[in-house]
C-alpha cells in the first residue's frame, strides 16, 4: 500500500510547522485568556519595554510583522491603554509608540503564563529534545529569514 498525497503531505516539513503554530496559538490563547493578550500583542509590548518609544514601521522590523499587522495589534493596544501613539514630528508620515504604565504592568503580570504556554509546548520532550528542538527552529528562522515576506531585523541591523 502506497502513501495517499494527503498522508504524504501530512508530513512535510512546512504543514507540521504550520500545525504546531496552530497548536502553539490555542495553547497561547487559552493560557493568558485572564490577560486578554494574543501572540502578537505580547511580542509587540516585549519590544515596546526593550525599545522603548519607536516607530510602527521599526517596530514591526523587530517583531518580523508587516506594517498593516503590526497598526492592528497597537490600535487594539491603544484601544485598551496599552500603548499609546502620537505623529513623529520629524517625520508626520508616522506614528510613535510608547508603552504604557498599564502594559507594563501587563505584560509582566502575563509573563508566568506566557512561560507555561512555552512549557505546554514543549511538554511531549525531555530537555535534551526540548533544546536541541529551539536550536533547530532558531536556525531554520536565522538562516531563511531574509526569505520571509517580513525578515526579522535585529538590534544594530538596520
């Protein structure tokens, strides 16, 4: 018996990414449902504390997010007290954006749940597969980051 195209497909590479990204998302969600937060605005307040204020166009360079994602997630920010926006005044064509007392304090408060989802994630491997899987996955992301749609500039790289 051969395999079907679906089994066949099932197994390649980029669906099993695509499935455990699923899988990551809901377990995300459902642990820091008590926060309100998705992925995305986590990792968008995470680089808003680093930073500090910052443009939405760098801002989505630090996060690998386009520019329409990443005016989403902070006008849902700001809709919430979030983060806060203003016109750059060297540059009126863009928008500032600062973190806020309140996701600060929020993105702290989330902080153990976003490290139970990493657990969760990571529960079906003992700690040598656990590390030699996130070694795996930094260097697939390092090494085709300049094919993503969005490439991940990182700090001192333009």
């Amino acid at each position: 018996m051969t395999d079907t195209p679906l089994t066949q497909a099932t197994v390649l590479p980029g669906n099993l990414l695509r499935r455990c990204h699923q899988i990551s998302v809901a377990i995300f969600l459902r642990q820091c449902e008590a926060h309100g937060l998705t992925q995305l605005q986590y990792i968008i307040l995470c680089a808003l504390e680093e930073w500090g204020e910052i443009d939405q166009i760098t801002l989505g360079r630090h996060t690998a997010l386009d520019r329409n994602t990443v005016a989403v997630v902070v006008r849902k920010l700001e809709e919430r007290g979030l983060v806060t926006r203003r016109r750059n005044p060297e540059d009126r064509r863009s928008m500032l954006v600062t973190l806020s007392e309140a996701g600060k304090a929020l993105r702290h408060a989330a902080e153990s749940a976003v490290l139970a989802t990493q657990e969760a994630i990571l529960a079906p491997l003992d700690d040598a597969e656990r590390e030699t899987l996130c070694r795996l996955l930094q260097r697939v992301a390092d090494e085709n980051n300049s094919l993503s749609r969005v490439p991940l500039h990182h700090a001192g790289g333009g």
